[in-house]
C-alpha cells in the first residue's frame, strides 16, 4: 500500500449491527495499525468482536482486507508512534483529548480488483 491517508475500519457493534469509521492508518511488516480512543464505539465492538474489515477508500482500486484486531504491546506503541508523526504530523501518547489505544490488525485475507485486474470478484493475493 502507498502513502493512502485513511481507511474504512467495518467492526459490528454487540447488537450486530455494523459500524463503519474512516481512520488513519500505518501499514508495517504486513500489520495494519491505528489508533483510537478506548471510549469509542469502535474500540467497543473490537472488545466484543476482534474481527473486523479494513478498506481503501478508492473504488477503482478496491483493496479489502479481512483480520483480527488487538491492542498493540507497550514496545510497539513507541515505534508506532513515530510512524504516526512522519505520515501525519500526530503524536497520540501526547494528545490528552482521549485515553489512545494503539489497535493491531493481523491481516488473513486480502482481495484486490481494479487498476488493471479484471476479476469481477476480486483476487485473493493472501
């Protein structure tokens, strides 16, 4: 993935009910991460639900990737943070608007279409 700004993070709320949210993002080592707040309703339902689904916003480019989401250890935080701050200029250990939890996403699926690729369904590429 490039220097994309943001993607659509789907988690279901405990009624079942979907909940859609743009986020900021880092993609590292082949793990998604964000931050979010531990009061939102997404942190909420990953609580509930580690299975969520992330995409680029781009609908001629479609990347969706399906995985498990947890809080990220203490020692990833820290080498996260710096990435947030380069692609972002937004360091979430110092913004005291919220309490910030730092979520990993372990992908095990992805699917692309578009820019090219002519299934209508999509290719698994993992």
């Amino acid at each position: 993935m490039g220097r994309e700004t943001t993607i659509w993070l789907a988690t279901v709320r405990f009624d079942g009910r979907p909940h859609l949210a743009p986020l900021w993002f880092i993609w590292l080592d082949g793990k998604i991460y964000f931050a979010t707040g531990s009061d939102t309703q997404k942190f909420v339902n990953m609580y509930h639900n580690q299975a969520v689904s992330l995409s680029l916003p781009d609908p001629q480019s479609v990347v969706i990737i399906e995985g498990e989401a947890h809080v990220a250890d203490r020692g990833t935080v820290d080498v996260l943070a710096d990435y947030f701050y380069h692609k972002y200029e937004w360091d979430f250990r110092y913004d005291n608007s919220t309490t910030w939890r730092l979520i990993e996403v372990t992908p095990f699926k992805i699917l692309v279409w578009g820019d090219g690729y002519e299934e209508a369904d999509g290719i698994r590429v993992l």
